[in-house]
C-alpha cells in the first residue's frame, strides 16, 4: 500500500508532530488533543487526517468520539528506512576509517 503523503513529510510540521509524538504515548480523541495544544479543534482534525493519509495514525469509533493511535505498520516503515540509513553510514564510516588514503575528497576535510 502506497501512501497519499510521504510520512517524513508529515512529520515536517511541528504541530503534526506534537500531536503524533502526544497519540504515540496513548490514544488519544480530537478534543482531548486540542486541549493540548494551541491549536482548534479543526486544526487538529486536519492535521491528523494528514497523518492518517501518511499511514502514521489509524482511528477507530468510541461512541460518538474518533480515537487516533499510531499506526504500527507505519512507524515500522519509518524505522526502516532510518535502519537503512544507518546501516549504510556506519558502513561508509567504517570504509573511511580503515581505509583513509582512500577518501574520496583526498584527505582534506
């Protein structure tokens, strides 16, 4: 599944990731997040449905209440892709370090 918005892209904004940062410790309802924050209500609405588009929170009825939580198939993806990112920079890290005369830019950093 391919999703509408990039998560990283989401996350950009700091508002979104207050709020993502505020549902990953619980599940939390809009009202209770607008709370929160010094955003409105719709404010928060529209944020999370930014992240819901990005695969970083899902939702699920509680009454007349939607209750958002992080998406594990999400957060997972991200991991990842900073996994990736990681394993292939200490890998450079470690090629440089044992082998410096081979440092591309000569040496001068």
């Amino acid at each position: 599944m391919t999703n509408a918005i990039d998560p990283w892209a989401a996350l950009g904004d700091a508002t979104r990731r207050s709020i993502f940062e505020r549902i990953a410790l619980r599940p939390r309802a809009v009202g209770e997040l607008a709370a929160e924050l010094p955003v409105s209500r719709p404010a928060v609405s529209q944020h999370l449905k930014v992240l819901k588009a990005a695969g970083l929170v899902t939702e699920r009825a509680a009454g007349t209440r939607r209750i958002y939580q992080v998406d594990p198939t999400g957060v997972d993806a991200l991991r990842g892709e900073l996994d990736r990112f990681w394993s292939k920079a200490l890998a450079n890290f470690k090629q440089l370090a044992e082998h410096p005369d081979e440092n591309p830019d000569g040496g001068n950093s």
